[in-house]
C-alpha cells in the first residue's frame, strides 16, 4: 500500500508474454490440428448438404434450381420483348430526327454544305460514267498511242489499233477504280460533316434484365461454413498479445488518472493546513 493511496499496478512484460504466447501456440498445435481433423470432415459435409438443400430443395420443397428452371423462360421473354421494344424505339426516332439533325447540322456551316454537295456530284457522276472515259482524257490517250506508233513508222495499221484499243480499256478500269475510291472517301466526309445519326441520336442501349443464373453463384456464398472456420474457432490466442498491451496500457493510463502524483497530495494537505491554521489564528 502506497503512502497516499494503493500501489501502483506492476508494468506487465510484453516481451516476456509474447514469447509465452508464441510457445503457447507452438504446444497446442498439435491438439489444434487434432481437433480440426476431427471436426472438419463433419463442417465440409455440413457445406455440402447446405448448399445442396439451397439448390435442388427439401422435404419436397424445390430449390433454387427448380425455381430457376420455372422462371428462366419468363425472364427470357421479358428480355426478348424488352429489347425488340429498344429496337422499334430507335428506329422510330432514327426515322423521325434524323433528317432533321442532319439538316440542322447542314445549316450551320452553308459554305461547307456547298463544297459538300458539288464533291457529292462529282463522285455520282464518275460512278454513273463507269468505265467510260472523259473526252479529254480519251483524246490524250489516243494521241500519245498513235504517235508512239506512228513514230515506229506503224501509224493506222492494225497492231495501232489494237494497241489504242488497249489502252483505252485499261484507262476505263483506272478511271473507274479511281472513281470508286472516291466515293468510298465522300461517304467518310459526309459522316464527319453531318455525323453518324444512329450514334448521335440512340444514345445508350438499355442492359436489359438480369440473368438468374446469379442466384446460383449467391446460394454457393451463403452455404459457406456455418460458425466460422475452424481455424478461427480453435485459435484462442487471435490477437491476444496486441489486446494484452493495449490492456497495460489502459490500466496505466486509469492509474495514472486516478491517482494524484506525491507533489500534488503534498500540496492540497500544506493548504488544508494552512486554511484550518488561518481560521484558529481569525478566532483568537
């Protein structure tokens, strides 16, 4: 017993407790081992019938199983019906707003509506002409074929001829895959100058309706082991050395609150004193 009040608490060794712990673990696991090899068949076994009972049922209730068996044609139509119904949406404002979103955009920018429509032309036409030659490039062709002839002192014979014929026909097929490139290139202008309707004006397509099939992967996560692992269950020292010092610490803390240092005692007695000597002396 203190002079002033009780003893302090003496200071627990954390270092000595931790290795008391340590050799506490290491002597009980062979019996930890035992008891999980004893009981853990039986909690596996408990798993398995859990989760067997959630999906296929008991006592001639159906399971999870047989639940999803009788809706999963339901939940299917729903989103077949849900998703043709997106589809008809689309389209009908696809339908609707469209020409109107492509002519505002046209609108904002004549000058390049303009160039737009004349490059639109030009495309259309070469495609209409197919293989057929422009005069003037007709006229070149022909010119430098009879003069590459003429030249090989051959002008106007047949091998001329032919090899003008020629000629012209492979122009026709350059000019036409020239031609068809080009338009290939206008689709891509157009798209950039109006946009893409069906991006701009769908939005986000609808995710549709859940499948059930989750229930399944939700049923294996509630038939997980009942009363937690075993491990857990055959481990008393979990934490035990941290929750020990923080023990110690709390305590002292309590103590050191409750208890006035030897100083401070010393003081409040000096003024009790000097206040009773005080009042004598006023009463003489």
């Amino acid at each position: 017993m203190g002079c002033f009040g009780p003893d302090q608490p003496a200071p627990q060794n954390i270092g000595q407790q931790t290795r008391d712990t340590l050799q506490a673990q290491i002597d009980l696991a062979p019996k930890q081992l035992a008891a999980a090899q004893q009981v853990q068949p039986g909690y596996t076994a408990l798993d398995i019938q859990t989760l067997g009972q959630l999906l296929q049922g008991q006592n001639g209730q159906g399971g999870l199983l047989d639940l999803y068996g009788k809706v999963a044609p339901q939940l299917q139509q729903l989103q077949a019906d849900s998703t043709r119904a997106n589809l008809a949406s689309n389209i009908s404002n696809v339908q609707q707003l469209a020409p109107q979103a492509s002519a505002a955009l046209a609108a904002a920018n004549p000058q390049q509506k303009a160039l737009v429509d004349a490059l639109n032309s030009s495309a259309m036409q070469g495609l209409a002409a197919g293989t057929q030659l422009l005069p003037q490039d007709a006229a070149n062709i022909s010119k430098s074929v009879n003069s590459s002839w003429a030249n090989r002192g051959l002008g106007g014979t047949n091998a001329n001829q032919l090899g003008l014929a020629m000629q012209l026909y492979g122009g026709g097929q350059q000019a036409l895959a020239q031609r068809q490139q080009f338009g290939t290139q206008m689709t891509g202008v157009n798209q950039q100058v109006v946009g893409n309707p069906m991006l701009a004006l769908l939005g986000q397509q609808g995710t549709g309706l859940q499948n059930a099939l989750g229930t399944v992967g939700q049923a294996n996560q509630n038939a997980t082991t009942i009363g937690g692992g075993v491990q857990s269950m055959f481990n008393p020292f979990n934490s035990y050395a941290s929750n020990l010092y923080n023990q110690n610490q709390n305590v002292q803390w309590q103590y050191n609150q409750s208890q006035p240092s030897t100083m401070g005692v010393i003081g409040q007695i000096g003024s009790t004193v000097g206040s009773v000597a005080g009042g004598l002396l006023g009463a003489i």
